[in-house]
C-alpha cells in the first residue's frame, strides 16, 4: 500500500525518511527516524511494534541485518511485511515478504534504501532511488523530489491520499516531521508545508534543548532576532 525512502547524509550524519501512499495517515505508524540511531519504515500489513522493539536494538548499536532478523523471526505475518532499516552508520536491511500485494520490492544505494508494495510497478521503486541520486538542495526538498518521481512512475496502483517526511540529525526528535493525513494531492499539499515550515519553525527548531544542549537557547530576543534575520535573507 505504499512506497517509502530512508536516506543518510554522510557529512552531516542527518537521517531521513519520506512515505506516500492511498492509505489514511501514513506518517502515524510508517516510518520512524532517531538522530544518531537510524530510520525505519514498516509497511505493507504494517506491524507497528517493528518500531517499538526495533529501534532500542539500533540504539544498541545492533546491525540492522540482525535487528530485521530478531523482528522477522518473531513475527508469524512476516510473509506479508514489509521492513527496511537504514542505521546511523549507512548499514541498510531489507525484506519483501513473499505474500506481500504486487508489485512489491525494494532497492537500495550508498546510504539510501527504497521499497514498497502494492505499486504500479518496479519503475516506482526505481525512479524515486535514481531521483534521489540526482537531486541536489536540502534532504526535504531531495525525499519531495524522490517521491514526486515515484508519483510520477505510477506510485501506488489505487491512488493517493498521505504522506509524510521526517527528518533528523543529533537529536531524539526530529528536525521537520510534516505530514499530510488526507488530502487529494498529498505531496503537493507537503511541497507546501516545507514552505511554511521555513517562515519561523525552522529557525526556532535550531534554539530547542537537544543533546548537546540540555536548555537550548531561551532569550526570546536572540531568537526573534535570527527569526527576522532568516526571513531578510529569503526575501
């Protein structure tokens, strides 16, 4: 019911992960990104608790193929699941259960993976990989561009109703987590809230506690100031 994309930022250590399908509020119990930890999508019969059991593994530093392993094993639906993992080192897993609805598949590239199900085609899969390979700018922008290829390649054979990206770098929470739960073109409708996403909420998500950082910044004026500075330099 879905194709999704998790991808790394070798320089920068980001981690992202971007999802579009014909189902009611994907980004809900799809995919799952943690800075410095890893990204992972669960889809096709999603098993939600792949997440939960999952990603303390990958905080443990286990490799992916060993955590997908562990969840697969555990699982008596596994032939209907689909799971890929991408970890903060760029070790990728992935599984297409036999049983999952055509066409399903998966592909992968340095610090990138790709799969889904119930598409139109293998051309889905391929050009969001080969669109992310090629795009440049911010890794928002690059997972929209990848997505939008997919889309265009026949994205999933019953049409589309959500998507969702998020993304993150040192933290446990994410930098940007936007979705778009019902909506008649949800990756035009996210294309417009990456936009309104950099009036203000992507300048104050740089002065928020984080790791390296237990209070962040909290004068308002210091934070009103590169708010204002950042729309000047837009403008």
């Amino acid at each position: 019911m879905t194709w999704s994309i998790l991808v790394r930022d070798p320089a920068t250590g980001a981690l992202g992960a971007a999802v579009a399908t014909r189902f009611f509020a994907v980004g809900a119990i799809c995919i799952h990104v943690e800075g410095g930890v890893g990204a992972l999508a669960t889809q096709a019969l999603i098993n939600p608790m792949y997440a939960v059991h999952g990603m303390p593994r990958l905080r443990a530093h286990e490799p992916p193929e060993h955590v997908s392993a562990a969840l697969l094993a555990a699982d008596s639906g596994r032939d209907q699941r689909q799971l890929h993992i991408l970890d903060a080192q760029g070790r990728i897993s992935q599984h297409t259960g036999a049983q999952c609805v055509t066409w399903a598949g998966h592909l992968a590239g340095h610090d990138v993976s790709v799969a889904g199900n119930m598409l139109a085609g293998p051309d889905v899969v391929a050009a969001t990989l080969a669109a992310w390979t090629a795009s440049t700018g911010s890794m928002a922008e690059r997972l929209l561009t990848a997505l939008e290829a997919g889309e265009a390649a026949g994205g999933d054979k019953r049409g589309k109703q959500s998507a969702a990206l998020k993304i993150c770098t040192k933290d446990p929470y994410p930098d940007l987590d936007i979705r778009t739960d019902d909506h008649p073109d949800p990756l035009a409708e996210m294309r417009r809230l990456l936009a309104v996403s950099r009036d203000r909420y992507a300048t104050f998500r740089t002065f928020l506690a984080g790791r390296d950082s237990p209070a962040g910044i909290h004068d308002r004026a210091a934070i009103d100031a590169a708010i204002a500075a950042a729309d000047a330099a837009r403008s």
